[in-house]
C-alpha cells in the first residue's frame, strides 16, 4: 500500500482500525501497523492527526512484541517438554513426529 497518495484522516482510521484488528487475536496487524505507520508517526513534520497517529503506533509495537516473546517462549517450551507431557502433548501435537526415543 502506498500511504504517502493517502490523506491523513483517513491515514488514522486505517491506523486505528489495523489496532483495533489486532486486539482480535491477530498480533500481525499490530506488526503491520507499526511497520506501515512509523515514518507518519516519528519522521514526519507535525499534522493534526499525528499525536493519535503515534498513540496507535507505539501501543501496536508494544502489543506485537509481547505477542512475539509470548510466542516465542511457548515454542521453546512446547519443543523442549513435549515428550514428557506424555498424552497432553501428543494430543497438543498436530503432526507427531516418528521415529524412535
């Protein structure tokens, strides 16, 4: 999308509505969000809508990275503990390796 042919009210309703998206279980538009709307937020000169702008773009990066280490650390430790959860994990697993221990 190219946002600089875009005007800026409509700049923060696509802002607001991708941060609004995210509190939907759906972190990647928080990341969108942050990525998209940066240089509008912190490199540009001042506009009125800027101030909201920035308010949406901080808490989007904000929720993006905590979704990311949450993530991340479930990874780690649903790889590491699998196998000895037994049942939970095999029924947690979708595709059960084979092979042998």
């Amino acid at each position: 999308m190219d946002l600089s042919k875009v005007k800026d009210d409509r700049k923060l309703e696509i802002c607001r509505w991708y941060y609004k998206g995210g509190w939907a279980f759906l972190p990647f538009l928080w990341a969108v969000n942050f990525v998209w709307f940066y240089k509008d937020a912190f490199q540009r000169p001042p506009f009125e809508e800027q101030k909201q702008i920035r308010g949406y773009v901080i808490f989007s990066g904000i929720g993006a990275l905590i979704w990311s280490i949450a993530l991340t650390t479930w990874i780690i430790i649903f790889q590491k503990y699998r196998v000895e959860w037994g049942s939970v994990g095999d029924e947690l697993t979708f595709l059960i390796p084979s092979g042998s221990l």
